[in-house]
C-alpha cells in the first residue's frame, strides 16, 4: 500500500532546501553589509542580544550558496538541474563555498586552541561594537566548530557507503541541536542556553540558521541515508512525516506557553510543571493512539487481503484440480478414439491384403493362362492390373508399418548409438560409403524404434543420388542442453526448400522416379516423438541433405541390438 505521492514529497523536499539555502544567504548578506553601514539592528535583532559576527554572516552566505548549488545538482536527476553546464560549474561553487566555509571555521578554531590571533577576526570589517570580550569580531568557538563540520559535510554531502549510510547527514546534526537549543534559550529567555561564556554566545539569527541550514542539508538529499524514511512511501514514512513536525513544533510551544503563564503570574511553578507535564502525556497518548490505530487498521487490512488472497488461491487451486481432470479424461477419450481408429485402419489394411494378393495372383494366372489368346492390349490392361495390386499393396503396407510403429509397447533404456550404427552400416557398406564420427553418444529411447527411424534415414540417404553415382553419407552426433542430435548426412539430390516440413508427412513424395511409398520419414517422425523427440532436416536442393533425430541423452548401459523385424518395413 503507498502512503504518499514520493515524487511529490521529495520535489517538496528540496524545494524547502533551496529556501533554506536562499533565506541563510539573505540574512548573511544582510548581516554582512549591516557590519559593513554599521546598522546595529541588523547585527542583534534586539538590544541587548548577541551579535552574529561579520565573518559569521560571511560564513552564512556562502553556506547557503553551497547548499543552494548542491540543492539544483542531484546526482542522477537532470531535472533539478539549471542547464546542461550546469552541474560541473555548480559542483565547483559549492566546493569552493564550502572548502571557504569550512577555512573560516578552521582558523578561528585554532586561534582559540593556540590562543593566537591570525587577525581573521576584523580582516573585512572592524567590530567596534563588541565590548565585553577579548576578542571583538570574533564568533563563538562553537560556531566556529558548526562551519567546519558544515564546510566538510557540503563537501562529502554525495558520499555514500555500502550500506547506503551518508556521514555528511550525521555532521550537520550537531549544528542542528545547537541552534535547537540556542533558539529554546531565546524563545524562553534562558540566557545560559545561548550564552555559555562570556565569548561563547549565538545570536539569535544565528541559531535560526544553525537550524534551518542542516534541515535544508537533510532535504537537499530526500530518500537518501537519514532521509529514506521521510519520502518513504510506507507506514513507517506515513507516520514519520507526521510526528516529527508534531514533536519538533508542539512539545517546545507547550513548554514556552508553561513558562510565559507561570511569569505572567497565571499558576506557580508547580501547577505549571504538573500541567506541562499533563499536557505532553496527553499530546504523546493522542499520538501514541492515532499511530496504533493507523497500524492496526492496516494490519487488518492486509490480513482481509490475505484472506481473500487464500480464498482465491484455493479457488485457483479447486479450478487447476478440476481442469487437470478434464483434460485428462479428454486426453484419455481422444487416446481412446486413436486407438481405436489405428485398430480399425490396421485390421482394415490387415484384410485388403489378401483380396489384393489374390488380385495379383490371378492376374499372373490369366497371363500365364491366357495370355496368348489376350492378345497386346489384354495383356497391357492385365499388367495395369498388377502394377496397381502392387502399388496397393506397397500403400498397406506403409499404413501398417506406421500403425506397428504407434502401437509398439513402448519402454525407453540407454540406447547406444555407436554400438547402434555400427550393427546397422555393414547393410549399406556395399552399396555406400558410410562415415561414422565415433564417439556418438547414448540416449534414452526404445531401441527397436530408434533402429528402425535410423535406417530409415540411412535408406533415403542411400536412395536419392543421382542415377549412377555412389551414394557417400556422414553420421555424427552433437550434444545440445541434455539433447542429442543425431544428423545423417548426405551429398544427394536434396529436397526443394518448397516442400518444407510436408515430407514427414505420410504418403507425401517430392521426388518421383525414385522407389517408395512416401512413409519412411512419417515413420522416423512418429517414432522420435514417440521417444519425446524431435525430428528436422535442412537441404540444398542438388547439395544433399542433412536429417536429424534429436533425443534426451541417457547414461551409457549396454542393450542388445533389437533382433526383431517386425517393424520393419
Ligand atoms: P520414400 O522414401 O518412400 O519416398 P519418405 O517418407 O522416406 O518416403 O520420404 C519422403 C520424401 O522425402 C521422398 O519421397 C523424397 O522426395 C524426400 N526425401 C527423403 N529423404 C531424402 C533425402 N535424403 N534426399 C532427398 N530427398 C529426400
């Protein structure tokens, strides 16, 4: 769930980081020119208020340039960016503002350790007003201490460790609480807070931008290190934007309002304590309750969700679970029907074998018979006659060759290819030259099946050739992802890349002149994807062909050749 538009709050973020950043160069400025006219209501705000110093305001305006440069360049975001120059020119300014910010804290740090005077103090503008310190123009050591920790932390502002801490956040904290606690000191006139020694106090300009220019620090980076909570789009980012405001601005105002009833004369100093202390229990109970009651309806929430979540995933599961069975029950009745008609193709291919041997038979009988008395064009039709008893028979065959090949029991073992292909090439050493690329490999397939896809291929690779050439073929295997591609590969007649993946077909024949009846390759077909493979060729027509059969690869365990030929064709 998003608690928040992030976009919107970091845009709101660094906005305020720019203000911050305009607001301490102005009062800087001011400040600075105060010193330089001599205008004392500028210097104290209030008679009686400490001065913020010439090199302090110094140190103010360029801070709030340096953050206002690092404000416009975000790293990563070109469009906080002024212009396409711009962030290598802003990057120099900042550095440049920050390495001076930080100087001016470092030498008048040192000037209090070693109790020197490098006269840094009125180098730009004489402090003629300061009076009651021994060194007139010069700002508090604590100041000093907040631009150098200011100046390094504009400097490392983008350093990031691994864990996504930034150590320039934790620099500006101490800045933060110092101006926090000089501010208090003021808004409830406790002396002691700003004023620690004698040439150790805080104006009162310069506790409001000791504050405000660390949290424009923290803004200038939103969602990063510290900040990752404030723009953070959960509960925790929800919760934090709100309290935070809340405990920064309320908790002091309740204490400013005790102290200015108590010296109004409204109550003692007893009843206001038990009052302050009454009013911040309930503010806390307020607060304590609208953030339990925040988490509690979003962890209701989220448990609704789960719920409905879990109903629906075990709907979801109910509908897969009846699904499953569906298609399983239609698999079983397609299967059954396939079955059912390659039972009945084969029993009707099984029974026209006799009446077409016996067409061919009598035909034999009438022009042994007879066939003087036919006379030419008799005997003509009488061998049309068994030309196509033949061909008749060849198509039953073929239907029941493919048929054997669907029904064979089907128990798939380590099957070797080498022992394989050496068993099957002495039967076309004669007629063809045939390499073998040994090692092949072993495969996990029915070895029957597998021998009779094998020779197949071998066949065809055999038989088309050119009229009076000698037929020359190259076996080899290549390994692919737990597969086994087996190519036979011939330098034939190849096939017209027109005919494409028809030929696997059955009955489908590209080349006529050629014996067969156009079922070796549906038969090689189906019984790879018998064996869960596949089967694929490429050719170049007048090239030759490479076919394949590619199968899962098995570990290597010897079998028996398959001595039956009842699959052959
Ligand atoms: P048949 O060999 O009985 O014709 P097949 O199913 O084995 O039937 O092959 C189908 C057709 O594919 C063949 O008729 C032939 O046109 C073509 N073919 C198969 N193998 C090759 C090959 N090695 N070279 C060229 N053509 C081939």
């Amino acid at each position: 769930m998003n608690f928040g538009n992030q976009r919107l709050l970091e845009r709101r973020l660094t906005a305020f980081s720019r203000a911050a950043a305009g607001f301490s160069t102005a009062v800087g400025l001011v400040v600075f020119f105060g010193w330089v006219f001599d205008i004392e209501p500028v210097l104290r705000i209030s008679p009686g208020f400490a001065t913020m110093k010439a090199n302090t305001a110094l140190a103010f305006a360029l801070s709030g340039i340096a953050l206002w440069s690092l404000a416009h360049n975000i790293p990563g975001n070109t469009s906080s960016r002024l212009c396409d120059k711009g962030p290598k020119r802003l990057a120099r300014l900042s550095r440049v503002c920050a390495v001076v910010v930080a100087l001016i804290g470092l030498i008048t740090l040192s000037e209090f350790l070693f109790a020197w005077d490098l006269g840094i103090d009125n180098l730009i503008v004489r402090d003629h007003i300061t009076t009651h310190t021994p060194h007139p123009g010069r700002m508090s050591p604590i100041t000093a201490l907040g631009f150098v920790l200011m100046g390094v932390a504009f400097i490392i502002m983008d350093f990031e460790t691994k864990k996504g801490r930034r150590p320039a956040q934790w620099l500006v904290i101490p800045i933060l609480l110092d101006g926090f606690i000089a501010l208090l000191g003021y808004s409830y006139n406790v002396e002691s807070l700003y004023h620690v020694v004698a040439y150790a106090s805080i104006s009162l300009h310069s506790a409001l931008l000791a504050v405000l220019l660390p949290v424009g620090f923290l803004c200038a980076r939103p969602g990063k290190g510290l900040m990752v909570v404030a723009t953070d789009t959960t509960a925790g980012g929800w919760i934090f934007r709100r309290f935070l405001p809340t405990a920064v601005l309320f908790v002091p105002a309740l204490g400013w309002l005790r102290l200015f009833g108590q010296k109004a004369g409204l109550y003692s100093l007893d009843f206001g304590t038990a009052l302050l202390v009454m009013t911040n229990v309930v503010v806390l109970s307020v607060l304590i309750w609208w953030a339990a009651s925040f988490v509690r309806n979003q962890s209701l929430d989220r448990t609704e969700c789960e719920e409905r979540l879990g109903k629906d995933k075990e709907r979801a599961k109910e509908q897969a679970i009846f699904l499953e069975r569906r298609v399983a029950e239609r698999t079983a009745e397609l299967q059954e029907t396939v079955a059912e008609l390659e039972g009945s193709s084969y029993t009707i291919s099984h029974n026209l074998r006799a009446p077409v041997r016996a067409m061919h038979a009598y035909a034999d009988f009438l022009l042994a018979d007879f066939g003087e008395k036919l006379g030419e064009t008799g005997r003509d039709y009488v061998h049309r006659i068994k030309a196509s008893a033949e061909r008749m028979n060849r198509l039953i065959e073929g239907v029941l060759a493919i048929s054997r090949v669907s029904r064979a029991e089907l128990r798939l073992a380590s099957v070797d290819l080498d022992s394989l292909l050496d068993a099957l090439v002495p039967d076309y050493a004669g007629p063809a030259h045939v390499q073998i690329s040994h090692p092949l490999g072993t495969v996990r397939a029915n070895q029957c099946l597998l021998e009779q896809a094998v020779s197949n291929l071998l066949d065809n690779a055999v038989k088309f050739v050119r009229p009076g050439t000698k037929p020359h073929i190259d076996v080899w295997a290549q390994p692919d992802h737990g597969k086994l591609r087996l190519v036979v590969h011939d330098h034939g007649i190849g096939v017209p890349s027109e005919s494409g993946g028809r030929i696997f077909a059955s009955f489908e024949r590209v080349h006529e002149g050629y014996p067969g009846a156009g079922i070796g390759l549906a038969i090689v077909k189906r019984a790879v994807e018998r064996m869960d493979g596949r089967v694929g060729f490429e050719s170049k027509e007048g090239e030759g062909s490479s076919f394949w059969l590619e199968l899962p690869t098995a570990e290597i365990q010897k079998k028996p050749l398959c001595a039956n030929s009842a699959l052959s064709r």
